[in-house]
C-alpha cells in the first residue's frame, strides 16, 4: 500500500442516507495519515465484506483518484481498480478515528449503534 501515499487529494464521508448525498469532507492530512497507516496495518480477513443493504448508518469512507477504504463493524473493505480486499480493522480505530473527528456540521447526525 505504499502508493497510497502519494495520492495527496483525500476525503472521507459518512455513508448515512439513502437516496441524498452522504456528508463529504476533507480531512486533515495528519488524520490521513494515521488512516493509512491503520490500514496498512491491518491483518487481512478471509471475511468476506459487503455494505449492509439497511437504512441509516454503514461506515465511513476514505476515498482518493485510486482507492476507497470502507470501515464499517471492524472490517476494512479496500478497492484499488477492479481488486478489492478486506482487512481487519482493530478495535475498530479506522472507523473511530473518523468518526471523533468529523465536522462540527455533521457531529448531530445518528451514526452511533
């Protein structure tokens, strides 16, 4: 995953809705960071990996030109082009590390379990 690094334009969002746009946002290159370094790090799952077809919330996102990594119950779901792997996320620290730090504006919505 070290070409991960060199895609400079990032952003995050909260997959919460359905049928309008979820809340988009960039996040601090710092955040970036740590996330990619979460999912680097992180132990591949033989687990197979889908968004659950419910309302209300389904993870958060992180997503540049080359890749999109879904964090949703402990799972990683990272797509580069047609390839696509899961990871585990560890004590859920990708998801949570997002999720502490979204917008104020976006800090109301009922992402909680």
């Amino acid at each position: 995953m070290d070409t991960l690094r060199s895609n400079n334009k990032w952003y995050c969002s909260l997959l919460i809705f359905s049928g309008r746009p979820n809340p988009l946002w960039f996040p601090k290159e710092s955040i970036v960071e740590q996330l990619l370094s979460f999912a680097e790090c992180a132990p591949i799952s033989n687990t197979s990996f889908e968004l659950p077809s419910i309302l209300g919330y389904r993870g958060v996102v992180l997503v540049s030109k080359a890749i999109s990594i879904t964090a949703f119950k402990g799972l990683l779901y990272i797509t580069r082009g047609n390839e696509t792997e899961t990871r585990i996320d560890l004590n859920q620290a990708f998801e949570k590390l997002i999720l502490n730090n979204l917008p104020a504006k976006y800090k109301h919505l009922p992402f909680g379990e």
